[in-house]
C-alpha cells in the first residue's frame, strides 16, 4: 500500500484495487479513518547548511518516517520525499475540526525539531503545509497537491510555520475578486508615488510608499518564488525608466543582477529588504546629483560675488557669511568644484585685473594695488610675482 500511496501523490497511479483492512493493510477510509495529507520541508539553521530542502538532502526518509511512527501511529504509510518534500498522510477515525489539526500539526513540529536535533546535532526549522481531509484514498493527491500549494506559502509568512490551504484560499479567492484594471491602476499609482519619494529629498517616507508595493506582490497571490521574482524585476525596471527620464545619469542593475540579488532570498521579507535597498540606493543616487547640481551652482555664486567684489575685502570668514555657511563647508565645496582653494581664487581674481590696469593705464603701481584689494604695497608685490613670475614694473615694462 505504500507504493500505491506514492503512485497516487507521484501522479503514476489512477486506478486503485478494492482490498479489505487485514492485517494492517488499507480498505476503505469510512472504515479505518480519514486520510489527510500534509508537507514538510526544514531548513538547518547552521550556516554551512544553508538553501532550501537541507531536510532532504540531509536526512533519510526512513528517519523522517521513523520519527513519525514515534510520534504517532496515525501515520499508517511511510513518509514520502519527493521533490524536496516529504509526504506524509495521516489518518484520523473521524472528522477533524481545525483546532484539532492545528494543535496536531504544531505538537509534531515541535516534536520532530526536537528529534531532528537530537539525532544530527543541529538545529533545525520545520514548516509545514496542510492539505484538505479526504473521504476517499483517492483524493489524497488533491490533498497532497494543496499541501504542497501551502508549503509554498511559507515563502510569505516565513519559514517554521503551519499553513493550511483553506487559509490561503480564502486570502486568493479575495484577491481574485480585485478587478485586472483596477489592480493595472492602482499598481501605477503605487509606481509614481514611488518616484515622487525617489525625487523627494525626505527619504523616510521611502519605505511606506514601498510598502504599499509589497502589498501589491502579496495580493497577486504569486505562490511560486522565481515568478513573483520575475514580476518584482519588471516593476523595477518600470521605475527605473521613470527616473531615467529625468536622471538619465543613475547606474541601476541590469535585468540579470537584480533577479540574482532578490531570487536568493527564501522569503518574501528578506526579499522585499532587498528590493527596499535596490531603490534606496537610486534615490541616494539622484540625491546625489542634485547635491553636486546645487554645490556647482553655489560655488558660481561665490566665484561671481568674488569678480564683482574683488577690490573690497574679501576673506573666506567673509564670504561664509554672506552665504550662510560654515568656513570649513564653504572652502570644501569650492576646492571640490575649483581644484582651487578660495584665497588662491581671489589672488587671481585680483592679479588678473592687475595686469589690465598695468598695461592699460598709467596709474601709479600703489595705486593699482589698492585699486584690485591691496592696501599694503609691499604685499600686492610679493603676491604678484607669486602669480606672475615678474614684479609689476617688470611686467608694465615688459607689455607696454
């Protein structure tokens, strides 16, 4: 009969023989119980064991069944791996009620986590999916297919869970209700509230608007990973293309690296965290071109109010209070965007309109050095040839 019960869950097998309940041997379920089958899938918590069905590529199947018939000799068959997932179906004598299960299934968990550690030496995280109660053995492949629909759920309620496929029936047969336009509608709304943030310099209101997003992910009732990781790439790129309108200078992920940074990820918090920082990360990149833009525009600014002003006073201490800023601030930006530091930008400034009024004029040199900001004669002298190379009469001589 085992062999029968993994044809039946395998596919292989449509047709099942009438036998009677002798000697331990299965006959009809009204008889010797209510069949009921249900997943587990564990994952090691040691980090040389990382991934999904570690359980499996761990641990035989006679241990699983083992631990099983321990635990419970409603387990009348042995325990199936198939597909990274072990089978097992259980029989109660008659219908059980949701708590009832429930309670089951938690008290085995435990139960098996607590053997599993024992027997390997490590720890271990045990999730289960349950399918329907069965009238028939012949409905214990339907039973054994929502099980494995609801192991698949653990995706989004994290792993060491019981699931049950009633409960995420109810939560799909609400989504299916969500009208494809409405859904198409709200998803773009989602999208461009998204962009604003993105364009916006308050990056705390980044994660509600994502979460809003995540929302959308759970409604699509997506129960297969690398597909909502598919679906999550797509709205990526959607929102990459919004901000590249504007900002064609941001460097997102290609396609491929970014369905490999989130499909590694066997839970949809983790991924979601991933998805969180992918968008972070094109936000800050957009905040920082717009930093860069208003620093250059500053610093044209300081260079303008430095071409007009060049005769009177003019220090860094000066400059940061005219424009508000700190001295050490100011200095920073203008070196970053001048490759010179201010008081070499004045010099320049004023050596510059120097030489104009020594070539072009006939005023004496003290008064040229007042003319461009240098009350001290001597010292408009030792800067000028500082910059020059020649004194200022050396350079009058030397163009006139």
């Amino acid at each position: 009969m085992d062999n029968l019960c993994l044809r039946v869950i395998a596919f292989n097998c449509d047709t099942f023989p009438e036998c009677n309940y002798t000697n331990g041997s299965y006959a009809d379920a009204s008889h010797t119980g209510i069949p009921w089958a249900y997943t587990i899938q564990a994952n090691a918590l040691q980090e040389n064991m990382p991934g999904e069905n570690t359980l499996g590529n761990t641990i035989s199947v006679k241990a699983i069944s083992c631990f099983a018939g321990e635990y419970d000799c409603k387990t009348r068959y042995k325990v199936i791996y198939l597909e990274g997932i072990f089978y097992i179906v259980v029989f109660f004598t008659s219908a059980a009620g949701y708590r009832y299960q429930a309670d089951f299934c938690k008290d085995f968990k435990y139960y098996l986590e607590d053997r599993l550690k024992h027997e390997y030496g490590m720890d271990f995280i045990v999730s289960i999916g349950v399918g329907n109660l069965c009238c028939k053995i012949t409905e214990i492949r339907e039973s054994a297919e929502k099980a494995r629909i609801a192991l698949n759920y653990k995706y989004y309620k994290g792993k060491g869970n019981i699931i049950f496929y009633e409960e995420i029936k109810a939560v799909q047969a609400e989504n299916d209700h969500a009208n494809y336009e409405d859904n198409k509608k709200n998803l773009d709304i989602i999208i461009d509230n998204i962009i604003e943030v993105v364009f916006d310099k308050n990056t705390c209101m980044l994660l509600p608007a994502l979460k809003k997003l995540f929302s959308y992910f759970i409604s699509l009732s997506i129960l297969d990973h690398r597909t909502l990781c598919i679906k999550c790439m797509q709205i990526y790129l959607a929102i990459v293309n919004k901000i590249k309108d504007k900002y064609d200078c941001i460097s997102p992920f290609s396609e491929d690296e970014f369905y490999n940074r989130i499909v590694k990820y066997g839970s949809f918090d983790e991924m979601t965290k991933e998805f969180y920082n992918s968008i972070l990360d094109l936000k800050n990149q957009v905040s920082d071109y717009n930093n860069t833009s208003d620093k250059s525009w500053l610093v044209q600014k300081i260079k303008k109010y430095i071409d007009e002003n060049y005769s009177e006073r003019l220090s860094l201490e000066q400059l940061s209070e005219n424009f508000f800023l700190s001295p050490s601030y100011l200095s920073k930006i203008f070196k970053e965007e001048t490759n010179v530091n201010v008081s070499e930008y004045i010099q320049a400034v004023r050596i510059t309109h120097a030489k104009k009024l020594l070539k072009n004029t006939n005023y004496k040199i003290q008064d040229i050095s007042r003319q461009v900001g240098y009350e001290d004669y001597r010292h408009f002298c030792t800067i000028f040839k500082k910059v020059a190379g020649i004194t200022p009469l050396q350079y009058r001589i030397k163009t006139k």
